[in-house]
C-alpha cells in the first residue's frame, strides 16, 4: 500500500501558489496604475505645452504701465496647496478661496520694474488687497519710492479704500477715486468675541493657568471683556501704530498729521459740508486728487500711456503676468560663492513637522540644521512673522538656533509683522535681532488651557466613574480637574515663565527683574521694544541680511533661500500650473457676506483651540496681536 506521502504538502503548495499568484496580480495592477498616470501626465503636458507655446508666452509691452492689481493677504510665506488641486481649480476656473501674494514677488517686481525701460508707470489697483501688516506695508512703500525716484510715475486707482490700501495708495503722485466711492480711516482697534457667559450656560468647566498679568490670549475663554491691564497694554502698542500710520501718511500726501478726522464730531462736520458724500469728503479732505470714473480714469491712463494692442483700454500689464514674464524659472546659485542664509518662520508655531505656512518644531529646526551643515553658509537670518504657539516646538528651534552659534555661524533674526510670544522665543537667542518699527513683538508669556465636560454630559445623564492606582489615574475632559493636578500644571506653567524670561535676560544682558519688568505677556511696537532693549536695530529684511553679512565678516556673498524640497511631483505639476496660468483667467476674490464673516471669525478665535498641538499643553502665543 503506498502511502500519501503528497497530501500533507498539497495545502502548502496552494498557499504558496496563492501568495505568487496575489503578488503577480498586485505587481500587475501597480504597473497598470504607473502607466494610465503616466500617459495621462504626458498628454495634460501637451496639452499644456500646446497652449503655451512661444507664441502665446507673457511679452511686455514697451511704452507700458505696470499693474499692481494686487488680491488677497500679503505674506512671507505661501501656506501650502496641493499642486494637482490648485492645477484643477484653474483648469475649472474656481475662485480663489484665500488668495496670497508673496511679500518678496512683490518687492522685487518693483525693483525690475524700477530699471525696465519697457515700463513707465505703475497704476495701483488695490480693491482685491486684504489687511496687511503695516510692517510689510512699510516696505511696499520703501520700494514705491524707489520707482518714483527713477523719475517714473505712479497713479492710484479706485472705487474705494480701505485702510490698509489707503496706506500704499498714499505713495502714488496722484490717487483717483470713484465719485461714489469710499474712503474712512477709522485707525487701529483691538477688539474680539469673549465666550465665558456661553461656556457656563453649556456647563462648561475652563481650567486656565497663566503667568503674566498682561497674558490675555486667554481672557476670551475666562471673562465677557477685556481686563483693564489688556486695555492698557493695547492702548499704548495701537497708538504707536496708528502714529506711524499717520506719519508716514501725512508725509506722503504733504499735509498736517493733525488731518485725521479721528473725533466724530469733526468728521460728521465735514461729511455734512460735502453733502453726505464721502468721495467729496475725500477730496475736500485732501486724500485724494481727483474724482474720477472708471471710463474717465482709463481714458486718463490711456492719454498717459497709449492705447493697448486690442484698442480698449491703456498699454498695461497685470502683476502676475510682469512676475511670470520677468521671473527667472530656475533661479542661478553659485556654488562657490559664501552664503546668507534666509530662513522664513511664518505662522503658528506647533510640533513636529508642518507645511509652508506654519512653523513646524521639527521642520524649521531641519531647516536650521541644513544651514548649519552647509559649509557655503556662513550667516544665517531668521525671518520671522509669528505671534508664537507651542512652547516645546519653540524650544526645539531655538536649541537649533544655539547649535548653529556654536559652528560659528552668527545668526540674525528678522522680525516681519509679528514676532511675539513664541516668536520672541525663537528670535531671542539670535545675536542681533532686528524689528521693523511697527513689528508687534514681546508678549513675553505663557500658559496652558484646556476644558472638561463633566457638568455638560451630568445634564445628559452621562457619569464617569471608575478606580486607579493612583491620585492622577485616569485624567480626562469627562472628570473634573482635582486642586493637585491644578497645581501640577500650574508649576509648569510657572517654570515656563522663568525659562522664557531666563533665556531672554541670558541673550539680552539683562537682569531677571529687568526683564520680567517689561514681559508678564505685555505686547510692544518694534519701535518701543528697542528702546527697552529686546530689539538692537530698526530695519527690514534686506538690513538684517547686510547685519548677518557684516557679522559674518563676508565682503560678498549671495542670498541662499532654504525651504522645504518640493518633491519631483510637486515640481512637475507647478510647472504645469505655471503653463496653466499664462492662458486660463485670472482668479476672482470671493467677497463674504456679514454673517459669513461673523462665523469665520468664531471660527478662528476657536480654532487655536484645535490646531495648537504642544506635547506638555504649554503655549506661548499671543492671540491678542491682531488689529482689526
């Protein structure tokens, strides 16, 4: 009898045949899915390609006027988008939800401009422009006066201003404006939405812990106002604004600082002189030159710069087209030349690594570490636009900051709009640090904030219960927070605040009481925080560069921007986007209705409540630092 030997084997011979077989089949299908993407990404080139050929790239006229038809926020630093996304949504022709014009575009369109002789003129076109910093807005105009300097001419445009358009308006030789156009400058505030009545009608239960008397990122959770020593500290950066604002203002337009109508008596007065009118308000006023309407404003333009090639309207070319027809698509760096390296830090500040946009502990501090590991770098310049966040991710980029130091690299930080709280922290250890005037920076504070909700499921008839090994044991938003764990957190917050004022009287030879004198979570002007000695230097970012430089001993050198390493597929599709931009529209702002600006900024007071990620629940954030 023979025996059957085979049948034990055939089941492991099928589960192997089974795995070859499942391995062909997933082997088959990835090679499917790497062809269709591959043939499709090859046509859409094409396509593109075809669309944008020669002869349909961007050419500047001669004779012309450069449009600053600028939309959405000026910043630093683009927050991230998805290449393919924003690719589809101009294929689509989707509107811009949160458009962002780069700072450093901006600034160096101007100066190409400045020395084009193509371009005569520059016509500002600034309805689509949001709040802007005054800070950059300063050195928008720092770079205007420059073109105006090179003899050319500039010319403002408008149905209306805002505030902050108003401010770049006012550099132009001559501002027009709507005859049923608007123009109040209502100055700088301070004001948001406190929800202590509405946590405690949901039975809510706010666990705060603070150092600094002046700390009030927290107030809108604790009380229905703003405290008496958050009015005052407000008060005083907000007036230092304002009179910069001002100044600078008056200096443009030739006329007495004192022709701010900031008294309503006064502006009623004027406004019934003008017969209710604002846009002859204006005039009367002195802000603008003359009225005009859109037909007459272009049929100005045209008498200055010619007809365009279709014949309806003047001899001009838009923003995005001057910067895609003069920006160099893959910018020369040589490698033999020394460095100053300029790393941007915008944004929140949280843990771990984060987008463009948003400073990541982990990320910025690679980023860092790559300067200092590149033997070509020899200075690094920090630029910082942040009102701070996590108090660990700040500390990751600073030890970063003193390891770059310690190569003998100097390292200079630059203050953009906001440097505060966090942003203080990071810029502390620099060994020069330079703020524009009206940088917001200080805000030297800290706290942690968290809420349980054990009162609000108690009214649903929900409990937690249960037993631990400890007093600590099974912590959570669903109990209530004992008197020793509001101790313990209290402790930490209390050692973060002599970290934070330890580190800065260490790099600003100061003394902890002078220090802790001017911090306590107080928020100061670029201006006023070099008087108190947290800031050495008054300047933008090209003057921390030359410091940098100068420190580094260098007599030349190159600018070195490091950032993020876009993967090839990211570089692939912004080059289709580029080739995209030259044929489909340009994107239109989405205008917001009331009641969907009131539940966006619900949104954003709340939202630091999610996003904020510090591993220890420590933050150093300075929520008070917007102006509206």
């Amino acid at each position: 009898m023979t025996e059957p030997t085979s049948l034990p084997n055939a089941p492991v011979k099928q589960s192997a045949l089974k795995r070859v077989t499942l391995k062909f089949f997933s082997l088959l299908n990835s090679f499917r899915k790497i062809i269709i993407n591959v043939v499709f990404f090859l046509v859409l080139f094409i396509f593109i390609a075809a669309l944008g050929s020669d002869d349909d790239k961007t050419v500047v006229p001669n004779n012309t006027a450069l449009v600053l038809n600028l939309t959405g926020d000026i910043v630093e630093q683009k927050n991230a988008i998805d290449p393919m996304d924003a690719l589809i949504s101009e294929a689509l022709e989707e509107k811009e939800k949160n458009p962002e014009v780069l700072l450093s575009d901006l600034l160096n369109v101007i100066e190409r401009a400045k020395n084009d002789s193509r371009i005569e003129m520059i016509v500002l076109q600034l309805q689509g422009l949001n709040s802007t910093g005054l800070s950059k807005l300063q050195d928008i105009a720092q770079a205007l006066e420059t073109f105006k300097a090179a003899g050319k001419k500039i010319i403002a445009v408008g149905d209306q201003y805002s505030q902050d358009q108003y401010y770049l308006a006012s550099s132009a030789d001559e501002v027009w404006l709507n005859p049923r156009g608007w123009l109040l400058l209502d100055g700088y505030g301070r004001y948001q939405l406190y929800f202590k009545s509405a946590l405690d009608k949901l039975s809510i239960s706010q666990h705060i812990f603070r150092v600094g008397t002046y700390k009030s990122a927290v107030e809108p959770y604790m009380r229905d106002d703003m405290s008496a020593a958050a009015k005052e500290a407000n008060k005083l950066w907000l007036t230092d604004l304002w009179s910069q604002y001002k100044s600078d203002v008056a200096s443009n337009r030739k006329f007495s600082i004192n022709n701010f109508d900031e008294n309503a008596d006064v502006l009623v007065a004027k406004l019934e002189q003008a017969d209710g009118n604002i846009a002859q308000y204006a005039l009367d006023n002195l802000w603008v030159d003359a009225l005009k309407n859109r037909q007459e404003m272009k049929l100005s333009l045209i008498k200055l710069v010619g007809k365009n090639s279709a014949g309806d309207s003047y001899n001009h070319i838009s923003f995005k087209h001057y910067l895609s027809a003069t920006k160099p698509m893959y910018p020369m760096v040589n490698p033999n030349t020394d460095k100053v390296a300029v790393i941007v830090a915008k944004g929140t500040i949280l843990d771990g690594h984060q987008k463009p946009g948003t400073i990541g502990g982990d990320s910025t501090a690679s980023l860092l570490r790559e300067a200092r590991l590149n033997n070509k770098v020899k200075a690094v310049v920090l630029r910082v636009d942040s009102p701070g966040g996590s108090a660990y991710a700040s500390e990751i980029i600073r030890q970063e900051i003193e390891l770059i130091k310690l190569a003998g690299k100097p390292v200079v930080a630059s203050m953009g709009t906001y440097a505060a709280s966090g942003g203080y922290w990071i810029s502390a250890p620099a060994d020069k640090i330079i703020a524009s005037p009206a940088t917001i920076t200080g805000s030297i504070g800290i706290y942690g904030f968290f809420m349980t909700f054990e009162n609000s499921l108690s009214k649903l008839g929900v409990y937690t219960d249960g037993v631990g090994t400890t007093d600590i044991a099974g912590f959570g938003v669903t109990r209530p927070l004992t008197d020793g764990m509001a101790r313990v957190f209290q402790l930490n917050i209390n050692r973060g605040y002599q970290d934070f004022i330890g580190l800065v009287a260490e790099n600003r030879n100061m003394s902890l009481e002078q220090v802790d004198s001017i911090a306590q979570g107080r928020v100061w002007s670029g201006a006023k925080a070099k008087e108190l000695g947290l800031v050495d230097e008054l300047g933008n970012l090209t003057t921390a560069i030359n410091a940098a430089a100068e420190l580094a001993e260098l007599a030349t050198f190159e600018t070195l921007l490091i950032e993020i390493e876009q993967t090839p597929k990211d570089l692939f599709l912004q080059g289709l986007l580029g080739q995209a931009k030259t044929f489909f529209p340009e994107t239109e702002i989405i205008t917001l209705s009331n009641t969907d600006k009131l539940f966006l900024e619900i949104k954003a007071q709340l939202s630091h409540l999610n996003i904020l990620n510090d591993p220890q629940g420590v933050y150093s954030l300075c929520m008070t630092c917007e102006i509206n």
